[in-house]
C-alpha cells in the first residue's frame, strides 16, 4: 500500500527547531516519522505563514497511540518558573541560570541547588 495512504499528520510545530527537535523524540522511540515544509521558511512573505509551519506525519499508523502519548508529554512538560535575583531583585527567566542583570547564580529555593 502507498506510505501517503498509511501515513497522517502528527503535530505542526511552530519552527523547524521544534519539528527536529520532536522528530528526534520520536525517532528514540522507534517511531518514524516524515517532515514536511522544513525548507519553506525561506517563503515568509510571499506565503501565508500558516503553509509554512514544519508538520511530523506518522508513517506507521500502529505507532499512533504511543506518538500521541510522547507528544503529550512533551508538551505538558514541566518548565522552569521565572525566578528574582537575591541580590538585584530582577525577574529572570526560568531557563537562565545566572541574573541576566548582575550575573548572580540563580538558587533554587526548595533545595539550595544551582538552577
């Protein structure tokens, strides 16, 4: 049987970043997948934005359930929460680990750890 015929669109990310980024995920868990629309970003502008964004298709549609089950765990992952310099008093973002304003090694109030 044709591969198009067995295969079906998984996910649409939001940037080929993310495709690669999930289509790896994917691929350490003996699921295989087909990007499509990694090379139309070169297009902003002349193409609604909407027809560029990179899409995972399934191959194998016997991985279905177990694909849906990875995505949703990734995208229900636990991020790290914005946290406030001790000695500046700055918002910083939860992936930095050093205050973005003073350089301060960001602690992690439950456990004393670097972040």
């Amino acid at each position: 049987m044709n591969k198009i015929l067995n295969s079906i669109k998984l996910y649409t990310a939001a940037d080929i970043i993310e495709a690669q980024l999930v289509q790896k995920l994917l691929a350490s868990e003996g699921i295989t997948t087909s990007l499509k629309n990694e090379n139309l970003q070169s297009g902003v502008g002349e193409l609604p934005f909407v027809e560029m964004w990179p899409e995972l298709w399934l191959l194998n549609l016997r991985d279905l359930d177990r694909a849906r089950q990875v995505l949703n765990e990734f995208v229900n992952r636990n991020v790290a929460s914005d946290w406030v310099c001790t000695i500046c008093n700055e918002r910083n973002p939860g992936s930095f680990e050093i205050c973005w304003m003073c350089a301060e090694t960001s602690t992690d109030d439950e456990d004393n750890l670097t972040a």
